[in-house]
C-alpha cells in the first residue's frame, strides 16, 4: 500500500468538497480548486476526511494512488492557507520593480527582463531586492517562482542572482591570488 496514498486527508472547517465521480471540486475562503480524477481511483468523503482508495496493487495504481492523494492535499492546503514562495535578488544593481501587474527585473542585461504573472498567482515586490509569489495553486507558484530563479540562477563565486530565501549556495574559492 502507498505510505503516502493510505493517509486520510483531513477537511478543515470552511472547506467544501464536492466529488462527481469524475472530478473533485474544492472550495475555500481563498477561492476554488478543480481535479480531474482517473476513473479507477475511488474517493471516500465521510465526516471531515477524505480517503483515496486504489482498486489494486499494481505499480500503475500504487502511483496514481500516492499522486491524487497528495494533489487533494494541496488543494485543500491552498484554499485554505495558500502557497508563499519567497525570494530574494542579490547582486549590485539588479532589483524589480512592478508596475501594473508585470514585473520588471533588472539582472546585468542590457534590457529588463518583464514577466507578467498568471491571474492565478499574485508577486509582492518588497524594497526592490525581496519577492514573494503566492496563491492557491501549488504548482503555479512553484512553476513561477522557478522562472523567476531561472532569468538569473545564483552563480558560485559571489552568490549574486535570484535565490530562494532558505536556499543555500555552495561557493567556490576562485583563484588564488599570487599562488
């Protein structure tokens, strides 16, 4: 049985969940949430918990198991809570800035580099060097904020680019000097 699968996801108050037998709806005080469900996999809502059931052991099944167990999760995570990436450019003359809803970065090129967020997905500028990408789709502020990352990932000798703010970076000495 799937360690992750077999675990009840439970609803919390002010979350409404409604299961057709093809997709899963899940509302929240942070907005709406839909899910395609394969059709084997069966779900069980009963009092204040969901439980994913699969309808063998087969490799195929045991993934899709764990799979919708933990996108139901997320779901329920982001309509209640939300998902906050947090960010953080280093480096001398590079920032952001917004402006309407596009983001502006300036990262050392010779033109800034613009993203327009989905209407998803909300960016904070704070200060001009620190970023926070929210919303309720995990996988949208997780693909964002990997974009973001990926205009100017953090190089080893100085640690200057875009960096997640718990990301630790691995330095390299460089040359050395007269040796």
């Amino acid at each position: 049985m799937s360690r992750i699968g077999k675990m009840p996801v439970s609803i919390p108050k002010g979350v409404k969940v409604n299961f057709d037998g093809e997709s899963i709806r899940i509302e929240g005080p942070k907005g709406k949430l839909a899910q395609k469900i394969h059709r084997d996999i069966k779900l069980e809502i009963s009092d204040n918990q969901i439980l994913v059931q699969r309808p063998s052991d087969s490799k195929y099944y045991k993934a899709l198991h764990g799979l919708y167990r933990a996108l139901i999760a997320n779901m329920i995570t982001g309509v209640s809570q939300g998902f906050v990436k947090n960010l953080e450019i280093i480096g001398v003359g590079y920032r952001a800035e917004k402006v309407g809803k596009i983001v502006n970065f300036y990262l050392g090129y010779s033109h800034p580099v613009a993203i327009v967020p989905p209407d998803e997905v909300t960016v904070q500028v704070e200060g001009g060097n620190k970023l926070s990408v929210s919303g309720i789709n995990k996988q949208a502020v997780g693909q964002l904020a990997a974009e973001i990352r990926s205009l100017r990932p953090p190089e080893p000798y100085k640690g200057k680019g875009v960096r997640y703010v718990d990301e630790h970076i691995r330095k390299k000495a460089g040359k050395q000097a007269g040796a």
